[in-house]
C-alpha cells in the first residue's frame, strides 16, 4: 500500500501544479493537520482513495468548513484495508485554542480510546499534529511534544508515528525519517510518499540518526 502524507503546508505541486500522474499508484492520503479544507476536498475530489485528517492546532476553520468527502480519524482508532490508526490531532495548549492540550488532557482523550485499544489489540499507525516529547520536538511551548506519545510507542509498538507541526522549514534541520525502539517516526510536512509494506528507510535513518533508548 502506498501511502501520502501531507500535512502544514499546501504542496504547490500538488494544488497550483497538479496533474493527475501525481496521484497515480496512491492507496491512501493521510493528513497531519494544519492544512486548508479545501485543500483536503481538492486532494478527495481527484483522488482514488480516502483522504484522513486530524485537527492541528490551527484547523478551528474545520468546525465552520469541514473538509468535504474526508474522514476524520480524530479521537478514534479507525481501521482501513486491515491497517489500524490511532488519531489524536492537536498540540501543546499555549493560549485559548479548541485543539489545543495539556499533558494531561492528552492523557485523559487516550484513556476514552481503550475499548478500541483492546478491541483491535493496539493499532500500527499513531497519527497525530504534534511530534513526541523530546522526539525531534521544540523547546518552545508551542511545539514541544506529548510524552505520551512515546508511551504509546513504547506500549503498542506501532510500525510508524506520523506527525505535523514542526515545519522542516524552519531554522533548525528538523528530521523526516527517524526511530524510536521498533517505531518508524515520520514528519509529514508538505508531503511524503512511502510504501507501508515494503518501506526502505534505512538511507535517511543512517544519516539522521536513530533514538534507540528504552
């Protein structure tokens, strides 16, 4: 299955270039958050497969204009094609916002998914806006991560952790491929394409460098 990841940034080659052999071979779109509805709905229209999104913390716009013939994986374990994947969209509360957390509180929405947790026995993709704490996360309020996040890896042992929110735009060199024990972490910024079968990330993760403590 491949799949496509995008997330805070609308790929122009995607949008303003599209073209349809961009989308070709494409089994599943999945969505970091933080991106125009319409966007979304674009991305849905021309596709042949599901768009799924979280809430980042910008996406208050959703309430008002949710992305149309999208499926929001928000707070639900939600299986496709056999594939288990745990949404929980949003950041680190720094001001007023409606997906917006406290550590505890992402605590408290994991806690309302254990019935599905036990039900499908874990899940292998943890999708999310945020990064995990101390995982190529922020020092600033802002755009640190959830610790348990990597309770959640540590616990389920998911095959990837897919997350937004720290732009690899910005001034420091963010990673797009790392690991964490036998989690693949991947930064969804912009867009990124992957084979969830048969991934070979073994290139980026040599020279990234790998996190590895238990």
């Amino acid at each position: 299955m491949k799949i496509l990841v995008i997330g805070d940034h609308e790929s122009k080659s995607l949008w303003d270039f599209y073209d349809p052999s961009k989308l070709e071979g494409i089994d599943l779109i999945i969505s970091c958050g933080d991106l125009s509805p319409r966007y979304l709905s674009f991305l849905v229209t021309l596709a042949h497969c599901p768009v799924l999104y979280i809430h980042g913390n910008h996406d208050d716009k959703y309430e008002m204009t949710p992305p149309e013939g999208c499926i929001c994986v928000d707070d639900d374990l939600y299986v496709y094609e056999g594939i288990r994947i745990l949404g929980l969209g949003g950041s680190m509360r720094y001001r007023y916002g409606t997906h917006q957390y406290t550590e505890k509180e992402m605590r408290t929405r994991i806690r309302k998914l254990w019935m599905k947790l036990i039900r499908y026995k874990g899940f292998d993709i943890l999708l999310t806006h945020s990064p995990a704490r101390g995982l190529n996360d922020g020092e600033d309020l802002p755009h640190q991560g959830f610790e348990c996040f990597r309770t959640l890896m540590e616990k389920y042992k998911p095959k990837y952790f897919i997350h937004g929110h720290v732009h690899m735009s910005y001034g420091r060199k963010y990673k797009r491929i790392d690991q964490y024990q036998d989690t693949v972490i991947i930064n969804g910024y912009d867009q990124y394409v992957f084979d969830y079968e048969n991934p070979d990330f073994s290139s980026e993760i040599s020279r990234a460098g790998t996190h590895m403590s238990k």
